[in-house]
C-alpha cells in the first residue's frame, strides 16, 4: 500500500497487477456472497444456459456505478452517505440510510446461515454454533485487526471465489450451447424468467456495495499520509484514476465470471437431472453431492464459506460507514476501537442482529426475497442521487464524470429502475 500511495503521488507509474487491486476486488468478490451464490444457483437450476447473459449484460454497468462510487471517495476524501448529507435534504439521507440497514441487516443473517448450513454439510455439527461462531469471529477480526493487515486478508480470501472455477471444471459442460445462449439467448417474457432477470440484477448491482467501495478509497487516504482528496491534489489524479479504473474493471469481471460460472455448474447439473427448485446455497451445495460427485460438492460447499468470509465484513462495514456518517461520529477502520466506538459498535450490532435473525421464526427464504426487494428499490435512487452529484463542480471540482461514465451511470440507473418495475409487475401478474 505504502508504495502504490508513494506511486500515486509522483503520478501515473507501471503499477504491479497486485497493488493495482484493492476495494474494487473486494467490492466485487463480496457480491459473489453466500445469498449472491444462492440466486446464481437458483436461475441456474431453473433456466438452464438461458439466463448467462445477464452477467454478460450486467459487466459494464455494474463496473461504471462502482467506478463511479470509487471516484466520490476519492475526489471527495468523503464516502457516499457525507455526501448525500451535505447535498441533499435531512429525511433523502434518513431514508436511505434506514432502507441500507434493513437490507444489509437480513441479508448479513441470510449470509451467516448460508455459511453455517455449508459448514455442517462438510465436517457434521450444529448450524446455529456455526452461524454464531462465524459471526464473532468476523466481527472481532473486523474490529481489533489493523485495517493495512485486515485489507491484505480480504484481499487474499477473494482466492476462495475460484472454488467455482474448480467445479465448472470438472463437470460436463456443453460450451458450444453456452456461447449460443450468451451471444443469442433464449429470452422469455414470462412471469418466472421476467423475476430471474430482476433477481439476478438486485444480486449483482446492490447498493451497500457502492457505500463500501467509497469508502475504501477514503481509508486509503486516511491511513497514507501522502495520499489527499483529489480536489486538493488534482496532481495525483492521473495514477489515482488509472488505479480506479483498473481495480473496479478486473473486480467486477472477476464477480461477473465467478457468477456466471455458477450458474453454468448449477445448469449442467441440477437443470439437466430436472431439479429446478433450489432455494439456498447449500440446497444447491448438497444437490450436487449425487450429480457432480463429492469433489465438486465440497468445493462448492467450501468457497460458501469463503465468501461469507469476505461478505460479512463488507455488509456490516458498508452498514457502519452509512449509519456513522449520517450521525457524524468518528468513521473508519483504520481508526483504534476507543477512537470510533459507536461506528464499532454498528458493526457489533449487525453482526449480533444477523446472528438472531438465525434463532428467530422467520423464514430465511422470505427474509433474504424481502432484501433483495429493499436493495432493488433502494439501488435507482441512491444511483441517481450518486449520479447528480458527480456532474456538479461543486462536489467533484475539475473530476466531474466523463461523458463515458455519464453514458453507462445512467443507463445502470435507469435498468435498475426498470428492474423494480418488473418487479411490481411480476407480483401483479
């Protein structure tokens, strides 16, 4: 870290591809999470080949909103919520805020069950010691690992999202029909695959991982004391820019693939013995068991665990950086536990709450469908407030959007829009 901020400072320099990945890695590798992999495992299981596409389609613009929430941080040295605060009115940011918490809330509970009924298929023992096991130790690491060490590490956990490359390899897989099916896919307008598309668009494109990616270049600033916003350093701009750019592209490609690849082992097999209704990761883990073979059920079963590792920090952190900015109480990671207590103590109680969620009534199935319609309806609003601010002088200074990125933000903006209207209409019809 320390020679990518020195290289940023003297401008644009030949960076290692290493250094060149940070939050856009870990922003992308955390959509691949354990309740990411069910919807992948799900619309594979139901449509077969005829649903890749959408992660073809989804690539540029979930790299340009996330290329875009980099920028905010960076330009700013503000994350996305300090923002909205001082650009928008009191009840916009209340309201966001509210419907982030909610959402990161289930989907951090759905997350942890995921990861504890994966455990418990591989090594036997109960799910909720797992569930409650996983979210402390999470959670401790989270809150006393220095954030240059805590970075590295998830950083590293992003290699367990290659389990899903291991199966598709070793699985039958007809790659002529999967090219038919991503260049000329068999797109229907029915109410079961109208609902597939907008549940994979709410996956893939969701609104805490815009709050958390800000917010890492905003840690990178604060713990390099060379590195400054870009609008008091335009100098650095040139290699800070270069680095976005190169870290969300390969980020977001890496999630893209990781997802498609699941959708292509959950295809190959479930859908080709006929087993359709697959509703969580680990149904689809241990439906393999039979089909694939114990290999590609226990590496299925094990990167679960290894992207809820990497997926819990970020949905509570993203959750902690929201809340805490909202309130103006000290922020950051990079800050000692005494120096941040309640952003810490954020992070401690999603944790605790996601946990509950795991011992309460409730039907995950159902709490986890509730999320995602939070994060569908929540996205396009946040997206267009993220929007109007980076074409403002005021807020970007000499770093307003590019025409490009103009281009792709709003069209992601307006497809996640759409993609709430159909949601609407799938109840309806």
């Amino acid at each position: 870290m320390a020679r990518l901020a020195q290289a940023e400072t003297k401008g644009p320099k030949r960076f290692s591809i290493l250094s060149l990945l940070g939050p856009g890695l870990v922003t992308g590798a955390a959509d691949d999470d354990p309740s990411g992999i069910a919807t992948y495992s799900q619309v594979g299981a139901q449509f077969g080949y005829s649903m890749g596409w959408t992660m073809v389609a989804c690539y540029p613009l979930m790299s340009a909103i996330q290329e875009i929430s980099a920028r905010i941080g960076r330009v700013t040295g503000q994350g996305i919520t300090e923002n909205i605060r001082r650009n928008y009115p009191p009840w916009v940011l209340y309201i966001i805020v509210a419907l982030l918490s909610v959402a990161n809330t289930i989907n951090l509970g759905a997350d942890l069950g995921a990861m504890g009924a994966a455990l418990s298929l591989l090594i036997g023992g109960p799910q909720l010691a797992y569930v409650a096991g996983f979210g402390v130790l999470c959670t401790t690491l989270e809150i006393y690992v220095s954030y240059a060490r805590y970075a590295a590490a998830l950083k590293w956990i992003c290699l367990s999202l290659f389990a899903y490359v291991a199966t598709v390899f070793v699985i039958d897989i007809p790659w002529a029909t999967v090219a038919r099916e991503l260049l000329l896919p068999s797109v229907s307008l029915s109410k079961d695959y109208v609902t597939g598309v907008v549940a994979v668009l709410g996956t893939t494109i969701s609104p805490y991982l815009f709050f958390w990616q800000a917010a890492q270049e905003v840690e990178r600033e604060r713990v390099a004391a060379a590195l400054h916003p870009l609008k008091q350093a335009p100098s650095q701009a040139p290699a800070a820019l270069e680095r976005i750019r190169w870290d969300t592209y390969v980020g977001m490609a890496v999630s893209n693939l990781i997802g498609l690849f699941i959708m292509l082992t959950t295809a190959a097999t479930l859908h080709a013995h006929g087993l359709t209704n697959i509703q969580t990761s680990a149904q689809a883990a241990e439906a393999l068991r039979p089909i694939a073979g114990p290999f590609a059920f226990a590496v299925f079963a094990a990167g679960i665990v290894g992207t809820g590792l990497l997926a819990i920090p970020v949905l509570a952190g993203s959750l902690a950086y929201g809340v805490a900015d909202t309130f103006r109480w000290p922020i950051g990671l990079s800050r000692r536990p005494r120096e941040a207590k309640a952003f810490y103590t954020v992070i401690g109680i999603a944790a605790l709450l996601g946990i509950a969620l795991n011992f309460a009534p409730i039907d995950p199935i159902k709490a986890l469908f509730w999320s995602a319609v939070i994060n569908g309806v929540t996205a396009s609003p946040v997206m267009a407030a993220i929007m109007l601010m980076t074409v403002r002088r005021r807020v970007m200074g000499r770093f307003t959007l590019p025409l490009i990125l103009r281009f792709w933000g709003w069209l992601a903006t307006a497809t996640m829009a759409m993609s709430a209207l159909g949601l609407i209409w799938s109840w309806q019809a």
